[in-house]
C-alpha cells in the first residue's frame, strides 16, 4: 500500500470523526429525548393494561351471558322434558320418575325384598335353606333382574304403559304386609299392589285393586297382560339332575298338569283355562297362582349352559282379569319354596275336590302304581320316622328293614321256588345227556314234564320278584325328589341329596363322568356278591353261560347308571342288597335240599300219574304241543317239495 493510500483513509477518518463531533446532540436536547422515550413506554403500557382488561370484561361478559342462556336453556329444557313426560304417561307422569328403593317382608319362613319400580318383589330368600357350598346365607330364589313381573295398562289418551317402568309409592303396616300405590295426577284414582305374608308359611296373597280407575285408564279394558320371566340359578351340586328335574309345570281347570320339555327349548301356546304356572327347579319353586283362571298364556322354556351359572329360562305372557271399577280384585297368590310333598299337600286340606291345587304334583313320583306305592307307604313312613328325630342314616335304615318284612313272603316264595328247581338238578342233568342240543324240543318237553310231575312251576320264583318290582322303582323315584337328604350328611357324604364323589378328574369318561361315587361303588361290589350267591343256584346247563355273564354285568352297568346319582338313593340299595344276602342265607339254612326232594316226592306219589299242572303250565305245554304241531307241518310241506 502506498503512501498516497495511507493519506487517504486518514483524511475519510478525520471527516467521519469531525461529523460524528459536529453531530452530537447537547445534554439537554439528549434529556428531552429520554422524556420522550419514558413518555412512549408509559403509554404503550397503559394501552396493554387497558387492553388486558378489555379483555378480561369480555370474558366475564361473555360467561355471565352464557350462564344466563344455559339457565334458560335448561328451564327449557326442564319444560320440554315433563311437557314429555306429561304426552307419554298422561296421568301416569307423577309416577315416571323416582328413586329405587326396596322394602322388606318377611316371616319365619321367607324374607322378600320389594321394589318400588314396578311394585313387584325383587329378592326371595328361604331362611331354613342354604344354597350348596354356603353355610351362612339364606336360599335366595332369584335376586335383581333374574326376576321380572309387569303389567300392560292402556290410559285414557290411548298411551300403552308398563308397570315395571313406574315408580310405586309403597305403604307398609307391618313386617308382612305391604301395599305398592300406584299415583296418578288424580288423587282419587290409582292403584294398589297388596302384598300380605302369612306367619310360618311359604303362601304370598297378592291383589291388584283399583280405584276410580276408570277415570285414567281406557274404559275397555276388562284384562290386563302379565309378563312374567325368570332365571332358574344352579343350586345343587349335581346339574346334569339340577337340569332334570328342572321344568315348566302349569295346572289346568280340572286337574291336568302340563309341562314343556326339560331338555330342549319348548313353548306353549295354551288357550285352555289355566289355574297356576310354576317355574321348577330340582327342589324349589315360584309358582303364580291365579284365584280366576288365566285365560290365555304364551309359555316358554329355555335351557341354560353350565358356563351362564344358570339352569333354565321361564318366559310368560298371560292375560288375567282385571275389573277397572275396582268392585272386585284380581286375586293371585305367589308359592315360594320348597318342593315337598307334605307341605304342598297341605294347601288341598279342606278344600273341595274342584277347587284344590294340586301342588303336590311338583314332586314327581314316578309312574301311576309307583307314585300311590310313594303315596300311601314311602312318604308317610319316611314323614313318621324323620318326625322321631332321628339322624337320616337311620330313617333310611328303619325304611329299608320294613319295606324288607313287607316284602318277605314275596321273596320267601321266590327262594322256595328256585330251591325246587335246584333239588331237581341231577334229574335235569340227565335230562341233558339223555337229550343233546340237536333234539331241543324233547328236552324240553322231558324237562316240563319233570316239573309237572314234581309240582314245580319254573316262573313261579319270577312272579314274586315282580311284585317287588314296584317297590323298588318307588324308593328310585323317591330319593332324588326328597327335599329333606337335601345338606344331610352321612359318614364321607357331605349331602345325600347329591353324589358323594371320592375321586375326581377333569376330563369326563364316556358313560361314568368326572367323578367316582363311594356309596355307588359299594352298592356295585354288594350287586356283585348278591349276583355270584345267586348264581350258585343255577343250572350248570352250558346254554345258560350267556345268561350268567348277563347277570354279572348287570352290577357293573348299575355303577354308570347310579354314578350321578343321590348317595342316598345308593345309600338304601346297598341296605337293600345287604338284607337280601342275609335273608338268603336264612333261607339257605332253614330249607333242607333232602326234606324238600323228598316231600315233593311224596306229593308226586298222592297225585299218581296225573300230574298236577298249574295255569302257567299247562299254557307252556299247550304251546310246546303247538310248536310241535307246527313243526311236523313243515317238515311235511319240506317232504312234499323235494319229491
């Protein structure tokens, strides 16, 4: 860089440096631009300041006007729901809305929680039962929604309305009686629900009565359509019975009981007059009892899976008669409890032949001679021996030992019977060997010979057994029914009611399930030694093998039959089996094999050569005589043909 350069830049700095001195503002000129400066700060601050709280103004206008238009609004809106409430209900609008509230009834007998939505009960527990695997809480029947009861009305105004969708007002005198109101926007007119509990007893009275009614409600109506649906809870322990024994039962004018199916999904539309419709389970009923005959029902009933913790669903929809005026009520009663057949029979006691209800027919005893034999004989044994105060082990006992001395003379002329054919084995034996299979006919018509001349008749020692029969399907039916083996233990069963299983396993085995009965077992092993004891009698005739491996396998096929079944219906069997062992082993001991040849001898001898034959027999010999007619035709046409 030159020197001419350097002079340059010099001079450009002393120019900006003398303008920059010639420029500056004097201190006071730099004092008013300050208070210029301050002036500008202050009122751009006073603008924000003012802006801030134009702004809060604003929205605290803005939020009093909008409190003001949602008051408004909701007065509106409050206006427009009862001008609603007010089109829908008509005189039913005092009764639109509430709060839920239960009140209670109760008794010795049974505790029942009402709501007063719907006016209907909500709740009802037994208080002498106890749900299986609970020990402290009453039998609760159904509980909440799993029971519905509601009534259709038609208003004045043509508006259709469901009791359950109304709030009842409820007024209680006492512990067991109880009258749901049902309000309308005339005092005067409204009606009642009237619930009265009975001490000590399972009976619920309930009345539909109105008043002035004809003032709200359209003036046609001379009925009123019940819907009446419940849930069946699984309260046993053994289901596959649970489901049943669990059905939809109903009672004709008349007497006829129907029933829909137990097993599969069922409906009935019945148009007959009905008396009563009970929702069944194993033990326990709700049943609707109609004083004047409902006159049309629409019932169904559905099964329910295990996983849904519940056994059956009942639906129905019946109409029943309804008097608007109120002169006369409509009268129904509710039966909550248990079914047995002592106390449901007592609800017949006194009352003429048309007008009884036959509740005692929830209780199935088995087929026409069955249930009389359960009727006059098991029931009121089993009434007199439990009203002893004995333990059930007892009962069952005592039971087994009378039914054994009743039917002794039955099985003493079976025993009798079975010995004479067994003292004639050696003569049989040579029947056989003088007769081969070949000639089937001559050996039978030589063995029936040989029974005729001895005065034995081979189906006489089955007759007696027949006899028997009866009484043994009686105590089959009868255990599982009765209510009172229900929760009463015995050694290792903790119910008799239900199976006593000592082993368990959890996948089920084709035909025995998931478990292992100990009473079934036993009865299975004292079949087998009733089986071979009796087996020692027969006739060692090589046609017979088959029928004998019948008989042994008749005891292993009792085991998967009786599995599931009550331990006390096993219980009794094996008592049964026990006293007919030892009963054999009397007879074995008092009837001699050689006194008993030789006294059939002796009659053989006093009847000569007629030989005494009874019904039975001569039938068998006429058909024999028959057979061989029939068979010497054949053989004759056989002849013919091939000539």
């Amino acid at each position: 860089m030159d020197k001419n350069t350097w002079i340059g830049f010099l001079l450009i700095a002393a120019i900006v440096v003398g303008f920059s001195m010639l420029n500056r503002p004097s201190p006071e000129q730099m004092a008013e631009r300050q208070r210029i400066s301050d002036s500008i700060r202050f009122v751009q601050d006073q603008q924000q300041k003012a802006q801030q709280l134009s702004q809060q103004i604003s929205t605290q206008l803005n939020a009093d006007q909008q409190h003001s238009l949602e008051a408004s609004s909701d007065s509106i809106a409050q206006q427009t729901l009862q001008e609603r409430i007010a089109a829908t209900f008509g005189a039913f609008a005092v009764a639109a809305q509430g709060e839920e509230q239960t009140t209670v009834l109760e008794n010795s007998k049974l505790r029942l929680h009402l709501t007063n939505k719907g006016g209907r009960i909500q709740r009802a527990e037994l208080k002498d039962y106890k749900a299986y695997g609970d020990t402290i809480n009453p039998l609760c029947l159904f509980r909440g929604n799993e029971s519905s009861l509601a009534f259709t009305i038609i208003t004045a105004n043509n508006r259709i309305l469901s009791t359950d969708q109304l709030y009842f007002t409820p007024i209680q005198q006492d512990a067991q009686h109880l009258t749901m109101r049902l309000m309308t926007d005339d005092q005067d007119a409204y009606m009642d629900f009237v619930y009265t509990l009975k001490e000590d007893d399972y009976m619920v009275n309930f009345d539909i009565v109105p008043h002035n009614m004809q003032r709200v409600l359209a003036q046609n109506i001379n009925s009123l359509e019940m819907r009446w649906q419940q849930l069946i809870p699984q309260q046993e322990r053994g289901r596959t019975f649970e489901e049943r024994y669990a059905r939809l039962q109903y009672m004709l004018v008349g007497g006829d009981i129907e029933e829909l199916s137990e097993k599969n999904p069922d409906q009935q539309r019945e148009t007959a007059r009905i008396r009563w419709i009970g929702y069944k389970d194993q033990f326990f009923s709700t049943v609707l009892i109609a004083d004047d005959p409902i006159t049309f029902a629409e019932l169904e009933s559905t099964p329910k899976t295990p996983d849904t913790h519940y056994i059956k669903h009942y639906n129905t929809k019946a109409s029943i008669d309804f008097d608007i005026t109120g002169q006369k009520s409509t009268s129904l009663r509710w039966y909550l409890g248990p079914n047995h057949y002592t106390t449901l029979k007592a609800y017949d006691e006194d009352l003429p032949a048309d007008q009884q209800l036959h509740l005692k027919e929830l209780v199935p005893l088995g087929w026409k001679i069955v249930a009389w034999i359960n009727k006059i004989l098991v029931i009121p044994m089993f009434d007199l021996f439990m009203g002893w105060g004995l333990h059930i082990g007892i009962v069952i006992l005592l039971m087994t030992m009378v039914i054994k001395l009743i039917i002794l003379p039955f099985v003493f002329a079976s025993y009798r019977s079975s010995a004479k054919v067994r003292v004639l084995k050696p003569q049989i034996d040579e029947i056989n060997a003088k007769y081969p299979p070949e000639k089937m006919q001559e050996r039978q018509q030589a063995t029936m010979a040989l029974y005729s001349r001895a005065g034995v008749s081979p189906m006489s020692g089955c007759l007696p057994m027949l006899f028997q029969f009866p009484v043994l399907m009686a105590m089959f039916w009868f255990f599982p029914t009765a209510i009172e083996l229900r929760g009463q233990s015995l050694w290792w069963a903790e119910d008799l009611s239900t199976y006593d299983a000592i082993l368990t396993w959890d996948t089920p085995i084709w035909l025995l399930g998931d478990h292992l009965s100990l009473f079934c077992l036993i009865m299975t092993v004292a079949n087998f030694g009733y089986t071979f004891i009796t087996m020692q009698q027969q006739s060692t005739d090589p046609n017979m093998k088959f029928m004998k491996w019948m008989m042994y396998l008749m005891p292993l096929m009792f085991l998967f039959i009786f599995n599931d079944y009550a331990a006390g219906l096993s219980y009794y069997y094996t008592l049964s089996l026990g006293f007919t062992i030892l009963q054999t082993m009397i007879f074995r001991w008092s009837i001699d094999d050689k006194k008993l040849l030789a006294e059939m001898e002796a009659n053989a001898k006093k009847r000569g050569n007629q030989p005494k034959k009874s019904g039975l027999m001569a039938r068998l010999e006429k058909m024999q005589q028959e057979q061989q007619r029939l068979a010497r035709e054949q053989a004759k046409q056989q002849t013919k043909k091939y000539r």
